[in-house]
C-alpha cells in the first residue's frame, strides 16, 4: 500500500499516530521487561542454589574426612598397643572396650588373627565364636592388604548392612599379627547420620552419599542406604569428578540442581540436591508482583504520554503549515526520497532538514575553530584535552611530548614577530609529517609543541622525538637559517597515574633539557 493511501484509508493524524506507537511501545516494554525480568531470576536463583548446594557438599565433604582420620588415628594407635601385647587376651578386650565406648564412632570393635578368628570383640552382646573363620569383605581386604581399609558397604555375620575400617597390627619384628577392625551399622544411628544429618533444608533440598561403585552409604530416606543409583542423568559428572556443580534429572524423574564433593579419605561422594521446580516457584512469586507493580505503572506511563500526544500534536500541526512555505531547489532530490506516514510529517521535514544541513555545517566550523589553532591548524589545548579524554577512556597508553623552540625571542627580535609566525607554520607542519596519524599535534601557546603519541614502547616515542630533533637541526629554514628545539618526554601511566603529574613531568623534562644546553631530549 502506498503511503499516501495507507494514511488516507486511516486518516491519520500526529496524535493517533503518537499514541498508536505509544501504546505498541508501552505494551512491548512491558512483555519484554516481565520475560527478561523472569529470565533474569530465573538464572541467578540457578546459580545461587547451585553455588549453596556446592559450598554444603565441600563442608559436609571436608567434615566427614577429618572425622575418618580421626577414626584411623584412633585404630592406628591401638595397632600400636595391640602389637606390644598381642598375647596377653586382658589388654586385647581393653582395648576393644575403649575403642568401642570412648568416642562412640563404632558400632563394634574386633580384633583378627591371621587366620580369619576374631580372638576379641566388643559390645559383648555381639556372642562371636572365637574358632569360626570369617570371610567377609571386610576381614578379607584387611588380612590380604595388611594396610588401613575402609570398605563399601556389604552385610556383616550379623546380618547388619555395614562399612567397615580397619588397621593392621604389627609386632616389633614387623611381622603381621592381624588386624584391629570396627563396624559402622549403616541402618542405624552411628556416627556417620550425626555427620550427614541434613540441617540445610531450605525449599525441599537433601543431601546423600554414596561410595564410588554408586552404591548409597546414607540417605534420608533409609530404605535407600545400600541401594544402587541407577538412571541418573548427571551420575557420570558425578562420578568422575572431585568436586562440582550440575542440573540433573534424578532416578524419580524429578529436575535437580546439585552440588557434589569427594571425601578424600573414603572416594565417597557427598550429594546435595534441590528440586529445581520449588526453586523456581519463588521466581513466579516475583513475576506476579512484577506484574500487578509493573501494571500500574505502565497504565500511569500510557495516560501521561496520551496527554503529551495532545499537547505535541497541535503545535506540530501549525509548524508544519509554516514550514511548508519555506522552498529550496537544491534539495528538492532528497526530499522526494522521504516516505512520509502524514501530512505533517512531511512539512516538518523539509524545514527540519534545511535546518539540520545549515546547523551542522555551523557546528563543524565552530568545532573546528574552537579546538584548533588558527596560526598552525593543529588542535590547542581544549582539542588536546578531548583527545586525552579518549585515551583514557580506552585505557591506551600513551606518552607526552613537549617540544620548545630554542632562543625563539631573538628570532622574534631579530627577524620580527611576522617572520616568527612562519617559523611556528613551518614547524608545526614540520612535527605533524614527523610523526604518525595516530599521534595528536597540538600548539598549546606561543612556541610550545605537544604532542599525544598512543604507545606499547617507551622506546619507540623516544626514538620519534630523535628522529624530529636530528632533521629539524640539519633544516634549513629561508631567512633564518636552521633552528633547534628542545624536548620533554614523560608517560601515561607509567610516569604517573593523574596526567596532570604526568604532564608536569614531561614539562620538568622539558626545562631540565633547556637547562642541560638545548637541542636534546630529556625523559
């Protein structure tokens, strides 16, 4: 359609039209600011839950290790007792006793043979027979290994489902002996539900351990504890990582967000979960007050924009009835080019754009003037200034080059302030060729030079102010012959982090060259 037709067929005018666009606006804003907002909750509360759930697993992680080594500090040193009197049946069923009844880690204490026997035990309620072998999982790693064990879980002799620790015992000849073991019940209370009882329940979150075969050493739910974790979308993460963070869709199908660590001494993995659905029912509670405080404001936004369409549109129409009297040829190509939705629109535009085209033309010849030096044409201080703004901006580093033509008052005087004019034209088209298109030449009084050179070498601006000094001395200039000049060098940052301190150094510089005997570089 034609725009013509199109604002014929809806007669449309500059206020419908504001508000038209200003309830699309409006509307738009609001969707976008609810599915951002959303979108935004949404991701920090995953992240947030996440980094808890990770922090929780290590504590719990690192707590539980240092229980177990004192566990096996305990066994260890008893190992040591048991070994000096190993024959002497009282201390064996002492020590079984304090291990037992001390610390209250264990739920039963033994000491084995060589051969299988448990020769002493406690509780005494236990009723071991002291001639049978066992060969449970436990007994069998400590008497092939003959080192400090801890066991998957397995159902003992008792029938209890168990892990089991335990600790060689050697004479002073170093020969085996047998070993000091003792039982934690899985299924009942013991030491490890006090280390893993979940106290951090925040929206239905749980933790759980299990051993590195993905067999359950503890869970809240006990029916779970010895089980198998089985169709677990991220067990493989899990498993073959020390520590870490994921979401995960768990074996009851339920969508988590976990956080996992490894006790060191055990190569069991602390498990803390949270279902991610109740996470993210707070994150609908804040999108319904986003909505009903969003609403309102919004409703309040569209009424004062339809008052200020009313208030726009009336002068707008009688500018455009002014502006349509206004005519120039020259533009008269461009606009044709204009597709207008509207009658005033298009009067508004022809006398926008006459006044655009002159008033740009106006400011690029005032900025000009302003930020250059009329004499040399490079920029004086206030363009100076901008372009240090733009620097720093972009964080470039950058040095600072102050250059001061030696004995300029006897050119003056000796030649007039005329020929003296010519000399800083030269000079400063002199400087300008010298240095790269990236380096800003300025004039900032009489014959004071700076240039604003962006460098990654210290070296290299150096080498460029040489380089100006060597060619301007072997110069020739007509009337006066050659001139020299004297230089300042510092660096931004390097020099100094306020460039206010950095161009004080690059001036000091600058004098100390002057007082040194002119035509050198001072840095």
């Amino acid at each position: 359609m034609r725009p013509r037709k199109f604002i014929d067929s809806f007669n449309l005018d500059l206020k419908k039209l504001i508000l038209g666009l200003a309830a699309f606006s409006v509307f738009s804003l609001f969707v976008v600011s609810l599915v951002v907002s959303y979108y935004v909750q949404k991701k920090k509360l995953i992240q947030n839950s996440l980094a808890v759930n990770l922090e929780y697993a290590e504590k719990i992680a690192d707590g539980t290790n240092s229980h177990f080594m004192i566990m096996q500090r305990e066994l260890a040193y008893s190992a040591k007792i048991l070994g000096e009197n190993f024959n002497h049946p009282d201390v064996l069923q002492d020590e079984v006793h304090r291990l037992k009844y001390q610390s209250n880690y264990f739920n039963n204490v033994l000491i084995g043979d060589t051969q299988g026997h448990f020769i002493s035990y406690a509780p005494k309620n236990l009723k071991i027979n002291k001639n049978t072998v066992n060969r449970t999982l436990g007994v069998n790693l400590s008497l092939q290994r003959k080192v400090p064990v801890i066991t998957s879980p397995y159902y003992s002799v008792t029938g209890h489902l168990v892990i089991f620790m335990s600790c060689p015992i050697f004479d002073d000849q170093k020969k085996y002996l047998g070993f000091v073991g003792a039982s934690i019940y899985l299924k009942q209370d013991n030491i490890l539900n006090q280390m893993f009882a979940n106290k951090y329940d925040y929206k239905n979150s749980y933790m759980y351990v299990m051993d590195s075969s993905k067999r359950i050493i503890f869970h809240p739910n006990a029916a779970r504890i010895g089980k198998i974790v089985k169709n677990n979308t991220g067990l493989n993460t899990i498993i073959h990582n020390e520590t870490g963070k994921i979401r995960l869709v768990n074996s009851l199908g339920i969508d988590n967000l976990a956080g996992f660590a490894r006790i060191p001494a055990t190569q069991w993995i602390v498990v803390s979960e949270q279902p991610t659905h109740e996470l993210l029912a707070q994150a609908n509670k804040i999108i319904y007050k986003l909505i009903f405080g969003m609403s309102l404001f919004y409703i309040i936004i569209f009424l004062i924009i339809g008052r200020i369409a009313y208030l726009i549109s009336n002068p707008l129409s009688d500018l455009a009835k002014m502006a349509s009297n206004l005519n120039n040829p020259e533009i008269d190509e461009k606009i044709k080019q204009v597709e207008p939705w509207f009658v005033e629109v298009l009067k508004f535009k022809i006398s926008l754009l006459l006044s655009s085209q002159y008033f740009k033309e106006t400011i690029s010849k005032l900025n000009y003037d302003v930020n250059t030096d009329p004499l040399t044409g490079l920029y004086n201080r206030r363009g100076m200034d901008l372009f240090i703004d733009d620097l720093m901006k972009t964080n470039t580093e950058f040095s600072v080059i102050f250059i001061d033509i030696d004995h300029f008052k006897k050119i003056n005087d000796s030649f007039g302030h005329d020929q003296g004019d010519i000399v800083l034209k030269e000079l400063a088209a002199f400087i300008k060729s010298s240095f790269r298109s990236d380096d800003v030449c300025c004039r900032i009084g009489g014959e004071e030079f700076v240039v604003l050179c962006p460098i990654f070498d210290t070296d290299f601006s150096y080498s460029l102010a040489e380089d100006l000094r060597k060619n301007l001395e072997s110069k020739q200039m007509e009337a006066i012959g050659s001139i020299t000049v004297s230089i300042g060098i510092a660096y931004w940052p390097l020099s100094a982090k306020e460039v206010e301190a950095v161009f004080k150094i690059a001036d000091e510089n600058l004098y100390r060259a002057k007082n040194e005997g002119r035509n050198c570089i001072r840095m």
